[in-house]
C-alpha cells in the first residue's frame, strides 16, 4: 500500500486521479452510512435471558449507539457540507 503523501502526489499530478480518489472517498462515506443503519437495525443483542426470563442488554444498546455516534462525527468532520448538520 503506498504512503498516503504519495497518493496526494499522484492525485496532484493526475486530475483523473484526483477525480478517482474523490469518488472513492464518497463511495466509502457512504458505505460508513449504510453500516449505521444496519448497526441501527440489529435487534439481536438488545436483550439477554435473565433468571425470570429476557432482560434488556442496556450495555449492547448504548454500544451500539456509541459504533453510531462515532461513524457520524467521523462522517461529519470529514465531510460537513454533505454530513454536517444543516442549520
């Protein structure tokens, strides 16, 4: 895997390039979304067998909220005009 300086020289030398690691970078910021929804989706850990029967796993929740909130910050710093909060 090349350094990422080098990556930034191609792209600077190259417009293709540069246009190619755009897309790249938006193909992927999507796919970060898309892990949100699913994470979001996933019941399966939401609750554990207790001894009077299911309880709410309330750790799998927030941890879940958590792998969330932090693909967001990540979305909206590398991104604000596409992930940022509109105002």
């Amino acid at each position: 895997m090349p350094d990422d300086d080098t990556v930034r020289d191609w792209g600077k030398a190259n417009p293709d390039v540069e246009r190619a690691i755009a897309r790249a970078r938006d193909r992927g910021e999507d796919a970060i979304a898309a892990d949100c929804l699913e994470i979001a989706d996933d019941s399966g850990g939401d609750y554990r067998m207790g001894e009077k029967g299911p309880i709410v796993d309330t750790d799998h929740i927030q941890r879940a909220k958590l792998r969330i909130d932090t693909r967001l910050k990540l979305l909206a710093k590398w991104n604000p005009k596409k992930w940022g909060d509109k105002i």
